[in-house]
C-alpha cells in the first residue's frame, strides 16, 4: 500500500533563514513525487515534482526538493525563507508503475510559519 | 502551469436542496479529474475519480446518489451535492489531470459549501 508522512505538523522559521519540509513515502513501485502548497481558503498549488533523472528537482518561487530513494524520502528546501511562504503544504506520492489511472496519496500536510 | 477553474467559491444553500459545482480545466484537456473533500487543518479526502464519457469511481464510504458526478468534456466536470444536509458542509476541491505517464494533477480554488 502507498503512503505518505509528514512528520511535523508545524515548522517555524525566522525570515531569510533556510526551511525544510520533510516528507517520506512508501509505495510498491517507481514514486512519482509532488510537493503542494495551499494557502488559506484556497486550492492547492502545484510547486514540483520528481518523476526520474536528476535527484535534486526545482519548482516555483525558489522551493526545491531532493529525493533520496534509500531513505525513501522527498525533502522539500528553500535556501531563504519569505513571510509570505507561510501556508499548508502536501507532499504526494504516486505509484509510477500503476496504471494512468493511479491515485495520489497526501501526507497530512506541514503548516510552514516564517516569522519576521 | 496549467489553470483549473471551480464555480461557485462559495455557496450558502438550506437543507434539502441541491448544489452543483463546476470544475474546468481552462488550458488542457483532461479525461481524468478527481473531487476532494477537506475538513479545516486537514488533508484532502479523495470522494471520487471522474473519467470523461463514462461512470465515476467512488471511494468507500461516498455515497454516490448523493454526490452526483458529471464528467461530459474534456474540460468539464461537476458534482452535484444532493438534498444536502449540514454534515455535508465542507471545503470541496476539484483536481484535473493532463496526459501521459507522468502527468501531473492541478487543483482548483475550492468551494466552501455551508448547509443551513
């Protein structure tokens, strides 16, 4: 069965400071990896993904995430932190080697607190 | 990337009646899109997997007479919430996916739906 956890409900970082989201995954086949990022009374908004190549994968306003398959996880980083990054955010795995159909499964999400 | 739009962003209905919400991809096509259910500070609960020309498939526990889903275009998909009670109100998030084997899914703003 596929998985998804996020091992910290809450992260606190002062501005300008470099922040990290944790995320690890189970799944039985290839991961397909996505970061999210929700802000308050909104959607989620897709920030990056890992599919295959280069482990270290970069996205929008500056996130990156490195996937590290021997210890099955998908850190997402930001060299300096902004206020406004303070929001919600998923990880997400899929199953590569499931059909296209396959299901996205959410980690129970990070709250990201930048204060000034 | 790419734009998914949902209509209405906010809906106040009275018990016993009917909701329907759109989700649209604006700038690709999609023969899958996927319908979530969010409580506050929560994850996303997937209700049902919609797929363009034919039924959807429901998670277990969702009630399918009651959230009635429409996939009729490649860029329209709408549930329709029916004789709704207000244990139905919640956070309802719309997902559309584009093609290919590493296709990546877009989410809409959400519709906060509160039952009177």
């Amino acid at each position: 069965a596929q998985s998804v956890a996020q091992p910290e409900d809450q992260v606190n970082v002062a501005e300008g400071n470099p922040l990290t989201v944790k995320c690890t995954y189970s799944v039985s086949g290839n991961p397909y990896l996505f970061w999210y990022v929700q802000y308050p009374n909104r959607g989620l908004q897709f920030l990056l993904k890992y599919i295959t190549g280069d482990n270290l994968v970069k996205g929008s306003y500056g996130f990156e995430a490195e996937f590290n398959k021997s210890q099955t996880s998908f850190h997402l980083k930001k060299p300096s932190a902004l206020v406004s990054d303070s929001a919600l955010y998923f990880c997400a795995v899929r199953d590569g080697d499931s059909s296209n159909t396959g299901k996205l499964i959410f980690g129970q999400g990070t709250t990201l607190q930048v204060k000034p | 990337g790419a734009v998914v739009s949902q209509h209405p962003s906010r809906v106040i209905c009275k018990s016993g009646t009917s909701v329907k919400i759109e989700c649209r991809s604006l700038d690709f096509q999609a023969t899958t899109m996927f319908w979530y259910r969010q409580f506050p500070k929560q994850s996303l609960m997937l209700m049902a997997t919609s797929n363009e020309g034919s039924k959807a498939t429901y998670e277990q526990g969702v009630e399918k007479d009651k959230f009635l889903i429409n996939h009729a275009s490649l860029t329209l998909s709408t549930l329709t919430v029916t004789s709704a009670h207000p244990e139905d109100s919640s956070f309802y998030i719309c997902s559309a996916r584009t093609s290919g084997s590493t296709a990546t899914q877009y989410f809409g703003p959400g519709t906060r739906l509160l039952v009177l």
